[in-house]
C-alpha cells in the first residue's frame, strides 16, 4: 500500500523535547519550507540522499573512482575544529563537494567507503518496522504521560505515511504529538489530527514577506490552519517561537507574534533561541551556513523576548527541556498525567 512506507532520517528515544513525558521522536525525510536556519538540513530534501561526513574521511579517493555520474569534486577547506582530537581525516586538507544535481542516489560510493565518511540520510521503512520501535518504550510512556513524537523534516509533507503511522500508534494505546510548521493543506492536516494528542505549532515570522524572505513561502496558510487547530478541543496546541539574530527577534515581530497568540486564547509559549550546535552540522556535512558557527543565542536578548511575551499574558519557557506545568487554556486535560484521546 502506498501508505505503508515512509522515508525515515532518524528514531530517537527518551526524548524529553519534543512534547510531554518521555517521547519516541520520529523524524520524517522531506519539508514543504526552506527555512534558512534548518537544524536538520539533512532531512530537507524528500528523498534518501547521500552526506559527505568529512571528519571521518582519509583523502583515499575511492568514493569518486566509484561514482558514475562525475558527482564529486574535491575541494580545499580550512581546518573547522583544529584542536579536536580523535577524527580519523586530516583536518582541513579536502572536502568533498556532492553534486545533487548530478547524483542520481546509487550509492555506489558509500559502498566503496571503508571509513564511514559517506552516508546516506533517509531509510525507507513500513508503519510496522516503526511502531515496532516506537512500541518498546511503551512502560516509559505510561510512567510519564509519554508517547510518540512526529518531526522533520516536515511530517506532514509525508502525508499518508504520517496518518498511517498515528493510526497505528492509536491501536497501541500511545498518545501523539505532531511536531509541524502547519504549511499543508487543511483537508490532509484535519485527517492527521484525528489521530493527535498535541501538536507543537512553529511561528517562525508574523510578517507575510520576512516569511517568505527567510523560509521560501508565505505564512498566510500557516495562521490560517493555526486558527482552525486551536478550536479543536480534542487536541493541546503548543506554540513554537525560534529566535534568530537578526532574522524574527525584533521587537515588532515579538509584539505582534505575542498579541496573535493571545488573540487565539492560548497560554504557552516555547521559546527556541538558536542554539550553537546546528552550524558544526551544516560544516560536518558540507553544506553553507548562514548564521555565526558556535555561538548562543544571547541570553540577555531571549529575556527581552520572554518579557515582552509575558506582557500578553503568556507564560513562557525557555527550551531547556520539556515542562507542562500550566496547561493551554484550549486544553481537554485536566491534570498532566490524563492523556487526551482522540477520534478514531
């Protein structure tokens, strides 16, 4: 069936981020936007696709031997992490640059690596070899109100998969969160919500043109299908706020995502700010970053941001981990160990 099978980047377990309790995170390969501060920029296209992992490499060239197509050239870098002991290549000398227009995915290449330094991000798996991972941590998710996490990627640009996949947990007895930039269609986005518990909801910019200027498509749909989810009183939303130096962390941008928010009658709100670590991965995969690599996010200016989202009336946290402790006023739960359900 078409729906049995899905591209998946990555299962991560004893998650404590991405929802309440303790949560099995699916990542699904694909995203309907092309937000210039991707943390995942491996699961972006929506296809399997092969990295060059350059820390692991040792120069020896066999990967361009195999490779049909002329895909891959070599080109000189400096040494991104010049004290980092323990990396088997040598720092700095060469990079192999892939050619995606060229590569056609054989993987010829990777088979002809003894050394790791060629991988290939997505793996197409059935609902079945999923839930079968997800279901293990079944005992966690009853102690703590857990449950199984969609993410990207964008989950719902795999539509049918995605469905198929709640569903699935459903029958399990596992609650869902859905981990989404809302920008789908509302006829395929009501379907998954049949099947969620919560849905953790990305704002990214208010204005229609920085939105579009920073992610490649506008925010209309976006608010719209917010607007749509939060009448739903069968599902928890949960709003999503990443900070970006220079890009949606201006004061009018603040404002006006606080007075939105407070408009739709919700009371929590995650704040994200751009963490150091996502530019080492764009360096160690190849790919251009266009935010300074290894700094935080200035702690004094995420305050600023806090406070003037407090102002409307929001209660606010910080992305350290996980914490539920002030339910959304849209909420069905009454206390955080009762799990939502939803229709069937």
């Amino acid at each position: 069936m078409k729906n049995d099978f899905g591209i998946v980047t990555n299962i991560q377990q004893f998650a404590a981020n991405d929802g309440p309790g303790i949560r099995t995170t699916v990542f699904l390969k694909g995203c309907l936007l092309n937000c210039k501060w991707c943390h995942n920029p491996e699961g972006v296209r929506h296809f399997p696709e092969v990295f060059h992992f350059w820390p692991n490499c040792i120069n020896c060239g066999n990967c361009a031997a195999a490779c049909p197509t002329d895909a891959m050239t070599e080109i000189k870098n400096p040494p991104t992490y010049p004290d980092q002991k323990g990396w088997k290549g040598k720092l700095g000398s060469k990079i192999i640059q892939i050619n995606k227009e060229k590569c056609i995915n054989c993987f010829q290449c990777v088979d002809a690596c003894d050394f790791d330094a060629l991988v290939v991000s997505g793996k197409f798996m059935t609902v079945d070899e999923v839930i079968t991972e997800v279901e293990k941590d079944i005992p966690f998710y009853k102690e703590s109100g857990g449950g199984l996490t969609l993410s990207g990627g964008e989950p719902t640009a795999q539509p049918e998969f995605a469905l198929a996949l709640f569903k699935a947990a459903k029958e399990k007895g596992i609650n869902t969160a859905l981990d989404t930039s809302g920008f789908q269609s509302w006829s395929l986005l009501e379907k998954i919500l049949d099947y969620t518990d919560y849905v953790l909801y990305d704002l990214k910019h208010l204005d229609r043109n920085q939105h579009i200027a920073f992610t490649g498509v506008p925010n209309d749909l976006i608010l719209e299908n917010l607007k749509k989810i939060v009448l739903r009183e069968d599902v928890t939303t949960y709003i999503r706020l990443p900070l970006l130096p220079g890009v949606n962390d201006s004061e009018e941008n603040i404002r006006a995502t606080g007075a939105f928010i407070q408009s739709l009658g919700l009371k929590t709100v995650y704040l994200l700010p751009a963490h150091p670590f996502a530019g080492q991965s764009y360096r160690l995969v190849g790919i251009d970053y266009p935010f300074p690599i290894g700094e935080s996010y200035p702690e004094e200016k995420a305050t600023v941001a806090k406070t003037i989202l407090e102002s409307y009336g929001l209660d606010v946290k910080m992305w350290i981990a996980w914490v539920e402790d002030n339910i959304s006023d849209k909420s069905p739960l009454k206390e955080p160990a009762v799990l939502p359900t939803t229709g069937t």
